[in-house]
C-alpha cells in the first residue's frame, strides 16, 4: 500500500489535486482519507464554545485514530472513518467503512505537522498557493458550504487561519517531498503525482 500524503493551506487548492487524480484511477485503486472527518468530537462544550474552535490548529485533530486507521488498512483490515460537520462541530453516529486499497490518499491542512503521521506516509506533498488566492477561495467556500458571512470569514481569517497558517503550516513545508505551486492549476505538478502513482499501482499488479 502506496500512503500519499497532501498538505497545504486552507484554500490551496488541494482538493482541486485530489480531485484530479481520483478522475484518472477507479475508485478500488485509489481511496481518499480526509483530515477533516477526524477533528475531535467535541460534545462535551457547547455549540458557542464549539464555534470559537481553532480548526487550523494540529490540538483539533484526533491524530491517533487517523494514524490508527491507516495502520489498519496497510493490514489489509477495513475502518470506520468518522463523519464531521462543521455546522454542529461534533462527529455523526454513523461512520463510512473504508476498505483496504492500493494507493491511499490522506488530504488535509494539518498532515505534515503531525510526526507520527509523517512517518507513515510513503511520499509527503504540499500544494502551495500564495495567500491572496487562498483568501478568496476560502471567502467563496465558508460563505457557500459552511454558511457563513463574509464578516465572519475574514474575521476568522485574520484570528485563527493566518497565524495558524504562518506558525503550523508553512513551516511543515519543509517535511515535504514533492511541492505544487500554484495549486490546482498546475497541471505538471499533478502529472508527475499521477505518474508516480501510476507506477506503484503498475509494480504492485506485477
């Protein structure tokens, strides 16, 4: 099992790169694992509390299970992925079973700031962008997928997700084995992904 993991800021355009990748494998071959299902739960705080929550910061992530779960799957035994809402910032009761693949895409924010997660993966990237892009996509996605106002962004923006950003992920560039820039929109950077991957799924066919 080929583990990938894909770093980068919020509204880089990693998902973008993911998406791209999952269009030129079937599904069985390659599957994604989403840092975001594994925030921690947090019902113990109230719906307020829970708000004020600092996604960008490696405490909200519960990354033992995650490294749990990948370590399961390179036995070849299926998980249960948790399903996370940002609206009520807790996890569902229902899980997402996901069974062992080839090739295993984990994508988030957060991956390469973790160390126990960055020894388990087998090739580390990060999609870089520059701030003002990511500014505004994350402006377009909370206001369409999160419900929120523009006010709201930016104000989270300017509290948590810039200085995050600069203290946590910036930093976990360096970890990194391969670096896109320009996010999505670079079309080599992906290609030589895609390649690579294509080649481990070819060696392990063989």
């Amino acid at each position: 099992m080929l583990i990938v993991g894909i770093a980068g800021g919020t509204g880089s355009g990693k998902t973008t790169v993911v998406r791209k990748i999952m269009e030129v494998f079937p599904n069985d071959e390659v599957i994604v694992i989403p840092q975001d299902s594994y925030y921690k739960d947090n019902k113990d705080i109230s719906l307020e509390e829970r708000q004020k929550i600092n996604f960008d910061h490696p405490d909200s992530v519960e990354f033992s299970l995650l490294i749990d779960h990948l370590k399961q799957l390179k036995k070849g035994k299926s998980v249960e992925m948790p399903i996370y809402s940002y609206l009520t910032c807790l996890r569902a009761k229902e899980t997402i079973p996901i069974k062992p693949s080839r090739v295993v895409l984990v994508e988030g924010i957060l991956i390469l700031t973790d160390i126990g997660l960055r020894d388990i993966l087998d090739i580390k990237v990060f999609v870089d962008a520059d701030a003002d892009d990511r500014l505004g996509r994350v402006i377009q996605r909370d206001i369409i997928e999160r419900g929120r106002s523009v006010l709201k962004v930016l104000e989270r923006y300017h509290d948590t997700v810039k200085p995050s950003h600069l203290q946590f992920i910036e930093p976990s560039k360096r970890y990194a084995d391969i670096i896109i820039p320009r996010g999505g929109e670079n079309e080599v950077g992906i290609e030589v992904l895609i390649s690579i991957i294509e080649k481990h799924l070819l060696q392990s066919k063989s």
